[in-house]
C-alpha cells in the first residue's frame, strides 16, 4: 500500500486491475411491452458471471425507448463476453434459442453491425420446421418463425467485436451493511454509462479469487488475502481488525477507455459516500501485469477524472 492517495477518508491504492482481451457483441430485445422483453434478458444472461465456468459473461446494458429499437418497440441491449468467438457464437445462438425465443412477444436483432458475423437467426429459423421465411430489407435478412403467439422476428446474423473483460474494484469497508451500501452506489453509477456490464449478481461477487490452489484440480480459489475471517491466519493478509466485509465489482466493457469510465465512477460514487460511510480502503486485483494487457491504474483513473 506503498504511496497511498487518500479522498474523504479513503485509501486508494497505488495499484491496478488487470484485465484480458475478450470477444464480445450486444444484441437487442424487444417485446410487446420491458416486462416481457426483462424476463427474456434476464433469463438469457443467466448463469453468466464468469468464464471460468459458465462459458460466457452477459449482463443487461440498458433499457431502450421504442425510437431506439428496429421495431418500434420496447426493449433493452444485452451485452454478452467470452474468450472466442467461437465460444461466443454457441453461447448467444443457444441462449436465444432457449430465452428469448421462448418468451412471450420477444423479437431479437444486432446490436452491433461491424465485425465479425455470427448467427442470430441464421440457424434458429429451422424451428420453424419449413414455415419460417426471411425478408431482406436495407441489405439486412430478417426471419420470421411462426410460434403460438404470432411470429418470432431474429435478425440473421450478429456481430462480434473485440472487448475488455476482468477491470475491477475491491471495496474494503467496515461491516456488511457498509460494503452493500458502498457497492450498490457503485454499480448503479458504473450503470449509467454505455458499453458495459457488471456480470455478477447485482454486479458484485464477494467469493474474489486468487490464481492457483492447493487442489491441484483447481485453478482459482479463494483470495485469503482479503478474507475478514482468516485475519491473524494467513501470512500476508491485506486487511485491518476494522476492515470486516470486502466486496468486488467485475467490469467488462466493450473498449479498453469503457472499462476504465465505468472504474472511475465507481471509485467516484465510493469515495462520496467516504469513510464516514464506512468505506476505509479501495484496492484493485491483478497478477503482477504479467497476465492481462489491460492495467488500469486507480491513482491515474482518479486523477483522469479530476478527483482531488
């Protein structure tokens, strides 16, 4: 913690998250009305925090007023990350297949229409068992598969980009209730800005991980560094006897200059609720800058910011 910065009582490390080239793409639903089109996302980005086990990282980026969408409709851009595009094109055509689709009212098309081209509809008409059928309007194919409530309308194909995946903040605070409070402000204001997502639950994970393990199976396990409990136990721990609860946010976003916005107004809603708050320290993960290209220095991003 060598060159600490301190604003309104809090530490900011001299430190830095480090963070990996992803694959990414946004896809937009629409639906009859944002209830139906909010259960479609949510149950598409289900199970998708982290690479690691779930194959893809997705979350919702925003909410779209019906001028905004290709149908006029409500809906809302959702945001989906892996490590190939491979891996991402299975993951979106499975996850549409089986949430959207599905879903009352849904109609799915690209968020993105540069880059790489991976399936949407392309393959998913064939439910419609030969009764599907396309239209081409501005250069752009759309299919149309008959379902029991009219028709489901998926745009054919999606567009893959390069992403930023793994920026992160560890939030060091004085109890439980304090570090929800700190976090929850923090992902609402990183929430307000584009071309990013806060994959985990509510856009925060408590079980923060460390490379390697014991178990030779594993690689990641937890990080006893920042774990309030085996304070006094471990042989390098980063806490204090008042730091009792630890919260980290994960970003992904779709450049590296999105991830380090949605950093900089995070550690800005923390810093402003202070020490007073209960927030005593903010820390970033990383592994020593040997491992990710991205590093995002807290210090620098605060001072970018203009927070003095």
């Amino acid at each position: 913690m060598s060159d600490a910065l301190v604003r309104n009582g809090v530490t900011i490390d001299d430190s830095f998250a480090e963070a990996f080239p992803m694959k990414a793409t946004r896809i937009v639903i629409t639906a009859h009305n944002l209830t139906w089109a909010r259960h479609a996302a949510l149950a598409a980005t289900g199970f998708a925090t982290s690479v690691i086990a779930c194959g893809c990282e997705a979350g919702i980026e925003r909410e779209l007023d019906p001028s905004e969408t290709p149908d006029g409709r409500p809906g809302l851009a959702v945001l989906f990350f892996s490590m190939s595009g491979k891996e991402l094109a299975k993951q979106v055509e499975r996850r549409v297949g089986q949430c959207v689709l599905t879903c009352p009212t849904t109609a799915v098309f690209a968020g993105i229409h540069v880059g790489e081209a991976i399936a949407l509809g392309k393959n998913l008409r064939f439910f419609g068992d030969g009764w599907q059928i396309s239209k081409v309007i501005a250069g752009i194919r759309y299919w149309r598969i008959p379902v029991m409530d009219g028709e489901f309308v998926a745009q054919e194909t999606t567009a893959v980009v390069k992403g930023v995946g793994g920026g992160n903040l560890l939030l060091l605070c004085r109890d439980t209730d304090t570090a929800l409070a700190v976090a929850e402000a923090a992902v609402q204001a990183m929430k307000t800005l584009p071309n990013v997502i806060m994959p985990f639950p509510g856009g925060v994970v408590r079980s923060g991980s460390k490379v390697g393990s014991k178990y030779a199976a594993l690689s990641a396990s937890s990080n006893d560094a920042f774990c309030p409990s085996l304070y006094g136990l471990v042989e390098r721990s980063e806490l204090t006897p008042q730091t009792r609860c630890v919260m980290e946010i994960v970003i992904d976003g779709l450049t590296e200059a999105d991830v380090g916005a949605a950093m900089r107004v995070g550690m800005q809603a923390g810093i402003a609720i202070g020490a007073a708050g209960g927030l005593l320290r903010i820390s970033a993960g990383n592994y020593g800058g040997k491992l990710g290209p991205f590093h995002f220095h807290l210090q620098k991003l605060l001072a970018e910011g203009g927070v003095e």
